[in-house]
C-alpha cells in the first residue's frame, strides 16, 4: 500500500526557515508528481506547489513564488519542501500529496505536518 | 487567480441527498475533484471522472460538472459523511481548492 510519511511537528520562530520532508514508502516514485498544500488552523487548502521528481522540475503558487523550495531525491524516494522568511500566519499543518499530474487528483496524502511560528 | 467558490456549509437529515456545489469560470471545461476531510484526518477523494468507481469510495457519491457549477452528491447521507468537502481543479499548470463545505448531518 502506498503511504507518504512525512517529518514530525515543528516550532519555528519569525523570520527562520523550515523544512519539511515527505518519503514515498510505496517505492514507485518515478512516474509521479508530488504536491505541497497547506492549511492554516480552521481554514482551507491551499496549494504551493508541485515537482515531478524524474525531471527535477518544480513550479510553485503564486502566493510562494521565491518563499518556497520544493526538492526529490530520488536515492531516499523523499521530496522535501522549504519555506522560509516564516511569519506567524505561515503556522500551519502542510500536507504532501501524490497525483499523475495535471488533471489528475492527489491520492494518497501524508498524515501532515504541523509548523508552529512563535516568537 | 482562478476562485472556486463553495458554500460554507449544508445541512442534511441521515439518509436523504446533500447536494454541494462549487463554483468558478468555464468550470465545465475543467477536471475537477472532490476531497472529503474529516477533523484532524488528511484528505480523501471521493469522486472519480469515468464510470469506473474506485474501490474505497462509496457508491453513495457522484459529481457532475457543467457551466460555471460542479456538483457532488452524496445520496442516503449517513452520519460517517459529516465532514468538510473541497473541490479541485486545474488551471494551466497550477491547482485550486475550493472554500470548502462542511456537511452537517442532523
């Protein structure tokens, strides 16, 4: 069965970076996109970007363009995602997610991860 | 940007249809998706674009899409479908979620 496991919580202060990581237990990576979407506390999704790990190409939201990084490596079938310059609006759970690509759905999820951004 | 719009939420008695609608330009010339999200738990699909359901969503949900308005329908709602929804769809190269819905079962 295919899971996305991804990294434990973390606690940030403003203006630090975060990284988060998200591994591919099903082995099949090629092949696949992997997605970032986030969801602040009681709101909704919101998507940040994507990278399709064969190619190494990423394209990320507008609303992250030059925040975000998101990486594959290939050798540990992990894609990571970076934000930096935090604010305390960045505290949020961030999901990874897996899909076939455009117009395709993202299936399966990871368990999220939760990013706390206090001073 | 591309918007999709959803109600904040809709109310259903057990085993009658909620009906949920989700709204952005041209939407009927897009793919779209819908996810159901239960408190603390990740997203979930639950609709499919063929006529080849997939093994874990139940019969229960169907979609339609057409104008400017998808709909997802989940008929003989029990109270295991209280949840929030969101729709998806693909706009060039990126993705938006909808708003988002939260079905109350009463």
């Amino acid at each position: 069965q295919v899971q996305l496991v991804q990294s434990g919580a973390e606690m940030k202060k403003p203006g630090s970076s975060v990284k988060v990581s998200c591994k591919d237990s099903g082995g099949t990576f090629s092949g696949y996109t992997f997605y970032w979407v986030r969801q602040a506390p009681g709101q909704g999704l919101e998507w940040m970007g994507g990278i399709i790990p064969i190619l190494g190409s990423a394209n990320y939201a507008q609303n992250f363009q030059g925040r975000v990084t998101i990486t594959a490596d290939k050798s540990t079938t992990t894609v990571h995602m970076d934000l930096t310059s935090l604010r305390f609006e960045d505290t949020a759970t961030y999901f990874c997610a897996r899909g076939m690509g455009w117009n395709h759905p993202f299936e399966p999820w990871g368990q999220g991860t939760l990013v706390t951004v206090s001073s | 940007s591309y918007e999709l719009t959803q109600p904040p939420s809709v109310s259903v008695s057990p085993g009658q249809t909620a009906i949920i609608t989700c709204s952005g330009d041209k939407l009927g010339d897009k793919y779209v998706w819908w996810y159901q999200q239960k408190p603390g738990q990740s997203p979930v699909r639950v609709n499919y674009q063929n006529s080849k359901r997939p093994s874990g969503i139940p019969g229960r949900f169907s979609g339609s899409n057409s104008g400017n308005t998808a709909t997802l329908t989940i008929s003989g709602t029990q109270a295991v479908d209280e949840a929030d929804y969101y729709c998806q769809a693909w706009d060039s190269s990126t993705t938006v979620f909808g708003t988002g819905t939260k079905v109350i079962v009463l």
